[in-house]
C-alpha cells in the first residue's frame, strides 16, 4: 500500500502528536534551510521532540519521506486560467515559483511522475484545460513544458549555488571572465557569439524565462491549430 493510502497509527495522547503532515512539514523546514542534505529522520525527530522509531510508524523509508515532501510542495503549484495556454503559462510559473521558494525541490523534479494527491490534483486541472488539444496530445503537451521548466529552474538554481560557492555575483563573474572573452573574440574566430554577447539585449532571468516560453507555447500552438 502506497504511503498516501496508508492509515497512520492511532494517536497516543501521552506522547507529543505527530502525523505525517507535521514529519513533512519539518522536513520541509530543514530542507529551505539547509538543502536536502540536512534532512534526515534524527533530525525531524529532534525538531518534533519525539524518537526517531516513532517516525517509522508514519514513514518507512527516506524516500516515501522525499515523495511526501515533493508532493506538499505540489500544493503550491495550482495552475489557473480560461484557455490551455494560460493554464500551461501557469503551471510553468508556479513550478517555478515553487522551486524558487524551495531550493531542493529542484533536485527531486522530473524522472517518474508523481502521484501524490497535490500532484495529481494539478494534473487533474492541467489535463481539463487541455480538451481542445486532444486526448493524444495532451500529455505530449504537458511533457514539453515540464521539460521546459524544470531545465530552467534547474539552471537558475545551479547558477545560485555557484555564486554562494564562489562569492561570485553575475556581476564580478562576468568581469573576471570578460577579459579572456575580449581575447577570444579578437581572435575573429567567434564572429557571430560576439555579435550576440556585445549587441543583444541582456534579459533578466524573469524575462529569460518568459520568452523561452513563449517560443514554446507558440510553437504548441502552431502545432495544434495546424490541419
């Protein structure tokens, strides 16, 4: 029996409450706080002031543990809009949202869908959204932004981790890397990668991210419309 059909033991009043929602929730504290790695079933029983065999009675394993988190986070993504574009358009911006308000969320998105009750709450929205689509594109459809977005907020995050790693913002990156770019690009071997770093418009990342997805959700959109 999966761990969200599971019943949890019953209450003993004698002893501290606990419940799966309070595990996941400060599991989910450690994991804002100190990444993915600070979690650990010792840990959320010291937070929680319980034994950590209690917590067995509620969790089996780290990785039901890992699921139950990704799945709360999932209540944070619930996508909203009248048409199959703005409800894509949605879905992608409150993934990434999500994961900007938990960092690790990043590192535990994409592989296997997830089935947790948030989860499947969102596609249930997602999917009724997409009727004009049809039912063979659908999923398709979804795959492609999903894609789309975690690649994103992966890079985001990455680039994140790489400036608290270095003391390096963007700003001090790009000049002590732009001297050797200088060079490179006086070579005249990378006409057009100069062109694009010395005239185009530099976007944010907010930007980045919408334009990238418009390119796609227009292309989706050439796509299905066609005959």
């Amino acid at each position: 029996m999966v761990v969200w059909e599971r019943p949890e033991p019953p209450s003993r009043p004698a002893l501290a409450p606990l419940s799966r929602e309070r595990i996941v929730r400060a599991a989910i504290e450690l994991a804002d706080a100190d990444g993915l790695d600070a979690v650990s079933l010792r840990k959320i029983a010291t937070a929680l002031d319980v034994g950590p065999m209690r917590l067995y009675g509620y969790i089996e394993s780290k990785e039901e543990l890992l699921d139950l988190m990704v799945d709360a986070a999932h209540a944070e993504i619930r996508p909203a809009g009248d048409d199959w574009r703005e409800v894509l358009a949605s879905l992608a911006h409150a993934m990434r949202h999500a994961v900007h308000r938990h960092e690790w969320l990043a590192d535990l998105l994409g592989g296997r869908p997830q089935l947790g009750p948030n989860a499947l709450a969102t596609a249930e929205s997602v999917m009724a959204a997409l009727g004009d689509i049809g039912v063979d594109s659908a999923m398709p459809v979804v795959s492609a932004v999903n894609a789309y977005t975690i690649g994103a907020v992966r890079r985001e995050i990455a680039e994140r981790r790489a400036e608290r790693a270095t003391g390096l913002d963007e700003k001090r990156w790009q000049a002590t890397l732009g001297p050797y770019l200088q060079r490179s690009f006086a070579t005249g071997k990378l006409p057009a990668l100069a062109t694009v770093v010395h005239d185009a418009v530099h976007l944010t990342a907010d930007e980045t991210f919408r334009m990238g997805l418009d390119f796609l959700l227009d292309g989706i959109g050439a796509r299905v419309s066609a005959p």
